[in-house]
C-alpha cells in the first residue's frame, strides 16, 4: 500500500526516468574537526568511481565544501542551477536523470551513521564557522520563511535503513536532528532547493530537451574514524548509493516534502 501511494505521487516526468545518478559532497576543516572524515571518503569515491560506474552506480559531481554558510550557500545554488540547465546531448535521446543529492558530513561524536530525516530553518551556531559567522535563532531561507520550519527529504529513509541493516550495516540509524550548525544550514538550503526545481520541472514537464527528471537530496552524518574506520564508512557508503539507485528503480519513493 505504501509502495502504491508513493508510485500514485510521482510525476509522470519521473516515473519515465532511466537512470539515477549522485552529486555527492563533503565537508572541509572546522572549528575542533582538523581532518574532517568527509574529505577523505569523497577522495575515495573519486578514486572509486570506475568501479562504481561498473556497478551502475553513476556519480555526475563530488565537492568538498568550505565548512561556513556563505560557501554552502553559494555551492548549494550552483549545483542546483547546473541542473535546471542542463540539456540533452542527445535530443532523441528518451533517457532522463533522477538526481539525488547525498551530503556528507560528521558528528564528531556519533557512534553510529545517521541517515537525516529532516533540517530546520534554523541556523544557530554552536561555534562561528570558517568564515566568523555564528548566526542565532536565524532564518537560513530569508526573513520572509517561517523560522524553525521543518523540511524533509523525499527518499524513504526508513525503508533505506532497514534494506540496509538486512545488508549487514548495522551502524545504521534514521536521525531527525542534524543540529544546528553547517550541516543543517546545507540540508536545508538543497531541500529547498530540491522542492523548487521539482515544481519548475512539474511545470515544464513537456520540454524533452532537459536531460533531468527530478531532485532529491539527502543527508548521512559519518562517525569519526576511530569509531568507525574508513574502510567500513565507505562500503556503508556504497552500499547506501546502490540502495537508493535500485529503489528509484522499484519506485520506492516517499511523496512528502514539507511540513
């Protein structure tokens, strides 16, 4: 029944899709967080990328982000606004991307790999980012959003965690607090993001020159690396992306968007 009601709330657009494919992005150095964990696993998908390919797993762009708002700003929009651009090479061509945004980045003290469930308008700082910025009780999307506003992704993550424990990830958990600082502030900004281009593409769903279908974006905290090693953070990783691309393909997708 819920597979059903995911399938009846998809546009026509994507239900058409013929690939997945991942913008992946990490996090640099921040305040306490000299080598952020991040950096390394998107030099290891980089350096993995054949074999993923191989796999089916197609990875169009990684970033490793400046740890401050103006940066996530700026590299959040960007990203988004290739994508709304992007047409066809092949103008026959009936193949369309659903593209899925994975950001990363690290609890320094988590034990466990937390799949995100949600981000907050809300950008209150624990400490200032890299750029001095420390920002309280302030409005990420603009002072005409509601503050505090709750937005969610639009992958299942609850189905995707438990496919994933089946898999043997254990070290796998759904989390609806992504705290407060710059990996908030990005999940929100490309959830955002996310929503608006889905209605620009829900409206221009005619237009068989744009090469995509849809955006999704979501967020996994990793744990350091002596909590969990490296190794063991990107299987999880791989798998996580393997996961996903094949429950586009079975159409297994959560409709809500906002709260």
């Amino acid at each position: 029944e819920q597979l059903q009601h995911a399938d009846e709330e998809q546009s026509s657009n994507e239900r058409n899709f013929t690939r997945c494919s991942f913008v992946v992005t990490g996090f640099g150095p921040f305040a306490g967080v000299p080598n952020n964990p991040t950096s390394k696993l998107i030099s290891c998908l980089n350096n993995n990328n054949a074999q993923l390919l191989e796999d089916g797993v197609h990875i169009r762009e990684t970033h490793i982000l400046d740890t401050s708002a103006d940066a996530a700003k700026t590299e959040i929009r960007g990203m988004y606004s290739r994508l709304c651009g992007e047409n066809k090479l092949d103008k026959d061509s009936s193949t369309k991307d659903v593209v899925v945004m994975l950001h990363l980045g690290v609890n320094y003290r988590g034990k466990k790999m937390q799949l995100e469930q949600c981000a907050y308008n809300d950008a209150t700082f624990r400490v200032p980012d890299n750029n001095g910025y420390q920002p309280q009780q302030v409005c990420i999307l603009g002072n005409s959003s509601t503050f505090g506003q709750c937005l969610r992704t639009t992958l299942d993550v609850n189905e995707i965690c438990t496919q994933l424990q089946q898999q043997g990830q254990s070290a796998c958990c759904v989390s609806q607090d992504p705290g407060r600082f710059v990996c908030n502030y990005t999940y929100c900004l490309s959830l955002d993001q996310s929503q608006s281009v889905n209605g620009s593409l829900e409206k221009s769903e005619q237009d068989s020159t744009k090469q995509i279908a849809g955006c999704h974006s979501l967020f996994l905290h990793v744990t350091p690396f002596a909590e969990i090693s490296e190794d063991d953070q990107l299987r999880f990783i791989v798998s996580l992306l393997k996961i996903i691309d094949r429950n586009f393909s079975q159409k297994v997708i959560n409709g809500t968007a906002k709260d």
